[in-house]
C-alpha cells in the first residue's frame, strides 16, 4: 500500500496539467483553422464555379448534354436527255466511328466483329479514310449494313463509345459501266481535298465527286449542309433531338447524252478498244460519249481496295483512261477533208483539178517511195474520186503545194491542236505540228517529207476522238459551231424550275464560205453514198443522206522494199493500224455528227463505218438496221485478208477502205511514233 501510495504521488508530482491544457487547446484551434481554411477554399472554389466562371461551365454542361451534328445533304441526280436516270442514291444503313471518342480502336474493332459483319478490307479502308481526315470527323467502317446487323449492334450499342450506326444514302449508277467516263463516280475526300475545299461546305460528308460530271459539278450536285442539336445522357445515348436546321439538296443534272444511244455506240464497239463519240452540231451537245472499256464506278463509291484499284491500273486495255478526251491518235485519211478545205481555201486546187495516181511518189531529189494504200494506183482522179476513194497521192500533193504553214492555220482553225473546252474533266489538245513546235522540241528543222505525211494524217500529226467529232460538226454547219457539253440543263429540287444550258458557239471559219465547204461535203457524200466509196457497203441502203469519210491510221510504217502491206491476222495486235471513220447526217439539215476510232482493228470502212451507221441508225431512226457489229466485221475483214494472202492475192481495198498507205518520210528522220493510249 505504501509503495503504490508512494507511486501515484510520483505520478502527480510529474503531471503537468497546464501544459496538456495549453498543447489541447493548441491542437483544437489548429485543427479550426485548418478546417476554416478549407472550407474558405472550398467557398472560394465554388464562387468561381458558380459565379466568376458560370457560362464556361454552362457551355460545357451543355456540351456534355447537348451535341451539335451536322446533317449531310441530299446528292443531286443526274438524268440523261430523257429523264433515265444515271447517278441516283440509295438507302443504307452505314456504321460509323468518330476517331476522336474512342479509346482503344483495335479493341473496339475486334470486338464490333461480333455484332457486324467486317472483312479485312473493310478495316483497310477505313483506316486509309481515317488517315486521310480530322479525327473529330466520323469516317465509315461498314455500308449496306443488313436490319439483322443493325439490330444486333442497337442491342449492345452501350459498349461503343464513338460508334454510331446511321441511316443515309448511297451513290449509286444503275447502267454500271454504261458511260462511266462521262458521269464519273464519288468517293471519299482525300488530303488534297481537304487541302482546297472549304470545310464549312462539306459538314457531314465524307464523299466527294472524283471524276466526270461527279467532279465538274460538284458545286451544283453536293448540296448545302444543316444541322441538328441532340441531347444525350452521360453515356452518350441520343434522347431527343432539341433542334434543326434542314440544309438543302444539290440541284439535279440533265445530261445531253442518250442513254439508249450510249448503250448502242458500246453494242456497235463490241469487244474492240476505242472510242465513239456523238454530237449535235446544231448546238454542241454531246448525245453519246464512249470509251471502250469502261470500269464499273460502284467500286469506288465506298473505297476500292489496293488489290482491286492495282487490277485496274495494271489492265493492258485500260479501263480508267477515257480514249474519248484522252486518247491521241494518227487521224489518218479523216484529215483529208480538212486538208481539201485548205487547199480550196488557197486555191491551190480547183474541184476539177486532175492528178495522177500511179501508186507511188518521190520528192525532188529522194528515191523514197511515198505510196498510196492502192499499190497500183487510182489512175487520174479529182477532188470528189481523192475523197470517195481515198487517194494518198492527191493529198500528198495537195500537202506538199500548201506547206506545213498554211495547212496549220486551217486545221487550228477547226480546233485540231487545242482542247475542246468540253464540261467535264482531263481533255487533251492532241497535236498540230509546226515548224516552230519542232525546232522547240527536238531542236530540228522541219523537212518537206513531214508536210507529206501530215497531208494523209501521220507524222506527228495526233488528235482526241472528241476533236474529230467537233471538226466534223464544224464541217456539217458549213463554218459554223458550237462548243461541245454533256450538261443539258439543272433542275432545282426545291423550286423545281428547270434551267436550260445556252450553246456556246465558236468563232466562225475565217476564209471559208459556205460554197467552199459545200463542194467538200458534195465529195464526202460519195464516200457513203456512191458505188466505190470507201464507206459505200455500210450506208448504201440508209434511208437518210449522210457524207463522211474513212480513216485507216497506221501505227508502224513498213520498210522500203514491202510492197504488200502485211495481213491483219499477219500483224502483232500492238502494230496493227487503227480503224477511224467521221460523218455526219442528214446532209442538209445535220442532227448528228459522229466519230470512231476502233485501236487496232483494221480499215475505218469495214470496222469504224459499221459502227457510226448504228449509231446514226438509232438517233435518226429510232432502231439500229444495221446488223453488223464492229467485232464481226473486223473478224471477217481478217479471214478475208488471211485468206487472199495464203492465195497469193492482193485484196483491192478501193472497194470498201482506204488500206494503209505505208509511205516513208523521204529524206527527213522519220517522224515520231503516233501516240496511243
């Protein structure tokens, strides 16, 4: 008892009571402060919030409720002349992914393979759209989704942030190939696109147009954008739309094509490569426009893929390059119309001028032989038997008396050498040589041979299929023209009122009158519609007048010492001559103009000339009695050839072609190899 009495007393003796107190009391007001500071910093805090920064953070509330989406305008169509339409959209379902919004886009893709059907190239494509745009901007993943797909994602749609699945439209061609060159096709906006568009045009698209009509109309067919406000929970669910703004459609197209005629210029092509094209020359319209092969521009509305796109590029035919704007070619014996034109224009032949054919010719002081396609000759012929039977020697004189000077300014006249100006995109200007354009170029003089292969349509001498069909025009409107479009008229959706497209007509021929030309086209018209005529087999039963003129253009000449020119069948297809023809009809009140040009393929009078009579057939008549395809005829024009060659024969080609000339370029290097697609 003692010693624990004697223990507290110790205890006591240590305590210190106003010490604890004191170090309490300071433990209390500390923890105070510190709590008063706290919630000073929390009112603080919350004035900011709620006063100094209130719109801030009412902005972004709403922007976490509310979403500004922008709505894609409705596509304008496109008709033909008729009212058939060409380029259309289509309902579709289409998923869609905001880059922006997802976290784990290889995760998320894997695990939408579940719900939606996706092939590789779907995520190839998409990827390459993605790396082409914003990543705030939705880019497609899948279109044409089925309403099972589209039911399955909707069911678990709350595990994808950034995806959507939305219904809109997809562009669509119901001819397919069917003047592809012409309408051309959308497909997605690119870098370079972006680079020159304006962006506040394009909310909410990802397509634009690449090609043809597609891309020069653009402006007029894509439409204006809208906008609608949507709220959305804190998932991102749309709830309701709050608000909208509807944009407006783009403006429909009425092309001057005929979709019926396009269709039977490619049937009257057959199998063959090349060209045909139709105009009014009335008034410039283009009624059919046809590159040989075509592509089907479907496979590009969504994204080609690599593999498919590298097929097409590396295609010997070349289905992507339009052989009607593009493709420059030897005009061959079509230029000699034009070539008359000029020598009547200077007077350096009269109608009744006379000249002789012996089937060959040499420039002063040369022995190369210049030839006729008619290895023994027409004997004398004037201007209407040069033109009907297509004599070499006529026009290498006429070239030769005119020189190389005059002949461009009449030949630049009817638009050889420059682009047409056509309505849609990528034309080129062909070639019209010059003494000046050769010494720019291969820093040479021009030589007195040229001008004789220019004079039957060789040498450097090239133009487009559009060109001779424009020129021909030009001819049938005995001076006048218009310039070639494929835009008819525009129709605006919203009001519907139609806006015609005015012809664009050309400077008239300057040095020519009507007289002048007339005495060509009186020698044209003996081509198709008197007995030698070298198109005389394919219109001597038309109904209707009509002039024109064959064209055989070589794409290899032959050598000195090869004085029967080589079968069709005997040719490697890459050196075989090409087939043209150009004409025009009725005579005295032309509604049509038409040029063709079959690579390859033989003579213009059994290949080209069939082709342009079906063509004219269905404008003119309305049905095609012209049963002989372009295919069938130069099958038949080969087994004819072949067999006369094993007979140790010489076919007469005066009958129903102008053959190749096979001429030389005298005692100048020989001339450049015409250019071909």
């Amino acid at each position: 008892m003692s010693a624990l009495g004697s223990s507290r007393s110790g205890y006591d003796a240590i305590k210190d009571l106003y010490e604890e107190k004191r170090t309490f009391t300071s433990r209390v007001v500390f923890a105070a402060m510190l709590c008063l500071v706290m919630i000073g910093l929390l009112a603080a805090r919350l004035v900011e919030l709620q006063l100094v920064q209130h719109d801030y953070y009412t902005t972004r509330a709403d922007d976490n409720r509310m979403r500004l989406t922008a709505i894609a305008p409705v596509r304008g169509l496109i008709y033909d002349r008729n009212g058939a339409l060409l380029a259309q959209n289509v309902p579709s379902f289409v998923l869609d992914i905001t880059p922006e919004r997802v976290k784990n886009l290889n995760d998320t893709l894997a695990r939408l393979k579940a719900y939606v059907n996706i092939s590789d190239q779907d995520i190839a494509r998409f990827r390459e759209r993605m790396r082409k745009g914003p990543r705030y901007r939705s880019v497609t993943l899948r279109s044409n989704l089925t309403p099972e797909e589209v039911a399955r994602y909707q069911l678990n749609r709350y595990e994808f942030d950034g995806v959507e699945v939305n219904a809109g439209l997809v562009r669509n061609y119901p001819l397919g190939e069917s003047a592809a060159h012409v309408i051309g096709y959308v497909g997605g906006i690119s870098e370079a696109d972006y680079a020159k568009l304006d962006e506040a045009s394009y909310q909410g698209l990802s397509q634009i147009g690449k090609s043809g009509v597609e891309r020069s109309h653009e402006d007029q067919l894509r439409g204006v954008p809208g906008a609608k406000i949507v709220e959305a929970n804190a998932s991102g669910r749309p709830l309701r739309e709050l608000d909208s703004q509807p944009g407006s459609s783009g403006q429909n197209l009425f092309l001057s094509l005929d979709a019926k005629l396009q269709l039977v210029a490619e049937k009257a092509l057959g199998d063959l490569e090349g060209a045909v094209v139709a105009i009014d020359p009335r008034n410039g319209e283009v009624l059919a426009l046809v590159s040989k092969p075509g592509y089907d521009p479907k496979l590009f509305v969504e994204g080609i893929d690599a593999k498919s796109y590298r097929g097409l590029l590396e295609d010997k035919t070349r289905p992507l390059y339009n052989r009607a704007l593009l493709g420059t070619y030897p005009p061959g014996s079509t230029i000699k119309p034009f070539m008359a034109t000029a020598a009547l224009n200077f007077r350096t032949v009269t109608p009744d001028t006379a000249v002789y054919c012996g089937g060959s010719m040499t420039l002063p002081g040369s022995s190369r032989k210049y030839r006729c396609h008619k290895r023994q000759g027409h004997g004398t012929v004037n201007l209407d038997g040069a033109i009907a039977k297509s004599c070499d020697i006529y026009f290498y004189q006429a070239a030769q008396n005119l020189g190389i000077d005059r002949i461009d300014e009449i030949l630049g006249q009817f638009g050889f050498g420059t682009q047409t100006g056509i309505d849609i995109p990528n034309e080129k200007g062909g070639l019209l040589p010059s003494k000046e354009w050769k010494r720019r170029v291969y820093k040479q003089a021009w030589f007195p041979g040229e001008t004789l292969s220019i004079g039957i349509g060789q040498g450097y001498l090239t133009t487009t299929p559009l060109q001779l069909a424009q020129a021909t025009a030009r001819v049938a409107m005995r001076g006048q023209g218009f310039k070639p479009h494929v835009v008819h008229a525009i129709s605006d959706p919203s009001t519907g009122a139609i806006t015609g497209v005015a012809p664009e007509p050309l400077p008239p021929l300057t040095g020519q009158n009507a007289d002048l030309l007339e005495r060509v086209i009186h020698s044209m018209e003996q081509v198709n519609m008197f007995p030698g005529g070298t198109a005389y087999r394919a219109f001597k039963d038309a109904p209707y007048s009509s002039a024109g003129k064959t064209g055989t253009a070589q794409v290899a000449a032959l050598k000195q010492d090869e004085k029967i020119a080589p079968t069709l069948e005997g040719t490697p297809k890459h050196l075989r001559d090409h087939a043209l023809f150009i004409a025009f009809a009725p005579v005295d009140e032309p509604r049509i103009a038409v040029a063709v040009i079959a690579e390859h393929a033989g003579h213009g009078g059994s290949v080209a000339a069939p082709v342009a009579r079906q063509v004219m057939d269905q404008y003119l008549l309305g049905e095609v009695r012209y049963g002989v395809d372009a295919s069938t005829a130069a099958a038949a024009e080969s087994a004819a050839a072949a067999a006369a060659a094993a007979a140790g024969e010489t076919p007469d080609p005066e009958q129903d072609e102008d053959g190749p000339s096979t001429h030389d370029h005298g005692d100048e290097p020989p001339a450049a190899s015409p250019v071909t697609p």
